[in-house]
C-alpha cells in the first residue's frame, strides 16, 4: 500500500523547499517532513532508500498571549501568512493552499482548476500551526489556528530543538521526543487511515532511525507524555503494524516490537 504518490511527496517536497525561502528565519518545521529530516539520513544508510514524505507542509508559530491585537499581526506568524498569501496561497480554513495540475505539475488559478476534473488537481497545503491560541487570533486572521502546546517546548528552551541549514536556511526541527509525542497524541483521533498509518510509520521511525539513543528517547517521552499508558493500547493493532509494513517495507512483527518497547515502563 503507497501511501502517498510519489509526485505528491516530490511537489510538496519542492514546496517545502519554495516556503522556506520566502519566510524569515529560524523556521520551524513540523510533521511529515521533520520527521523525514529528522530520520532520512540514517534510515537510508540501512535500507538503501529515502524515508516516506509529506503531502502537506506543517510550520511552527510562538505566540505570546500577552499581546496586543495592534502586536499580533507582527508577529512570526503575521508575517508568514502574508508572505504565503502574496506567493499566491489562499486561505482554507486553518489551512492555506495552492491547486497543483497533476499532469505539468504548474499552479492553477481558480478558474483553470474549475475546468480540470478533481482527480488531475493536487492540493498542496501549507499548515500554520501556533503553541498556543492567543484570544484575538480570530480576529486578527479571520480563523482558528491549529494548537500544539508542545511547540512551547521547542521555543522556549533549546535543548528541545535542533539547528540545520537546510535550502541555505536556517532551520529548527523538535527533538525526536516532541515529534514522539505530537504524534502519539495525534494518532488515535485520526479519521483518515492513511493518516493513521502515516503516523505509527513516523511513530516506528522516529524510535529506531533518529539520532537519539532509544533508551534514551523513550525516558524523555515518558517525561513528557501524560497518559501513555490510555494511548498505547488504541495504537497496538496487529492489522495498523501489517499496513505499517506494507508502507514502509519493514517487517510488521519489527514494527510491534519497537512499539511494544517504546509505550512499555
């Protein structure tokens, strides 16, 4: 089972790489695509191969409640959506997109992608996501952001995140243990199976492939994870570590193991 096509993983790859350079730095990389720089290097010396990519671009945003309205639209994340809506992306939702051709892989304006049947569109989505929700968000950008507390972490204390130059800038990705846990937290609400198997492939990579000594990764996930034990048992299924395999090409009962170990005391 592919998860995703590969001319999926290669424009939102390319995107990636096309936001990265418009928006200031440091630029936090969240999601699929931390978890491919985080894990790619050492997953390829063993399996002769790239790790899985990301359909969508997830960034990272500090917010400070204390804030004024006038102060907010100046902030990091102020700044991005208007640089992403001036590259061309439209707001949807708590999301901001651009239409894709499948075919010619070249951008769509909305009437072009009206005339094209859904199935040659890709949808490139680039997903602001803040620490915390600051009570004028809405007002101030007409939507409700995505949240993740942990991302406080990640700014408020570099031993929670790591530096690299990637497309000549500079940028910060969480330590495998913050990703750990934004995904743990995430998988079981997960409505789209893809999703889901997404997440215990990022989940099983992340423990085994990053730069982070296993032991080592799991006692600072137990630190940090309140209720492990209420999560593990909705993402221990024999059936999600057989489709885990056939995505990744890694053995199921390797997979069930390393999850046994991680979520164990």
């Amino acid at each position: 089972m592919a998860l995703y096509s590969s001319f999926e993983t290669e424009i939102s790859y390319d995107y990636l790489q096309k936001v990265v350079e418009i928006l200031e730095e440091p630029i936090c990389i969240l999601g699929g695509w931390a978890v491919y720089l985080t894990v790619n290097n050492n997953f390829q010396k063993e399996q002769g191969r790239n790790y899985l990519g990301s359909r969508d671009v997830d960034l990272g945003f500090n917010i400070n409640k204390s804030l004024d309205k006038g102060e907010l639209g100046n902030t990091a994340i102020g700044k991005s959506i208007d640089l992403l809506e001036a590259e061309g992306f439209k707001p949807l939702g708590f999301r901001y997109y651009k239409d894709i051709n499948a075919e010619t892989r070249e951008e769509l304006t909305s009437e072009q992608a009206a005339k094209i049947p859904i199935y040659n569109i890709f949808r490139m989505y680039v997903d602001p996501i803040v620490n915390e929700i600051h009570p004028s968000f809405k007002e101030v950008f007409g939507f409700h952001p995505v949240d993740e507390p942990m991302l406080s972490k990640v700014f408020q204390n570099e031993k929670h995140r790591i530096e690299l130059k990637e497309f000549d800038k500079l940028l910060w990705l969480p330590t495998p243990e913050i990703i750990l846990a934004t995904k743990l937290k995430s998988a079981p609400n997960r409505s789209k199976d893809e999703k889901l198997i997404k997440d215990i492939c990022d989940i099983y990579a992340l423990s085994w492939y990053s730069y982070e000594d296993f032991t080592n990764l799991k006692n600072e996930l137990h630190k940090i994870v309140e209720n492990i034990h209420q999560i593990a048992p909705k993402l221990q299924s024999d059936e999600l570590y057989q489709k885990a395999e056939t995505a990744l090409g890694i053995n199921a009962e390797t997979i069930k193991n390393v999850f046994k170990n991680l979520l164990e005391d």
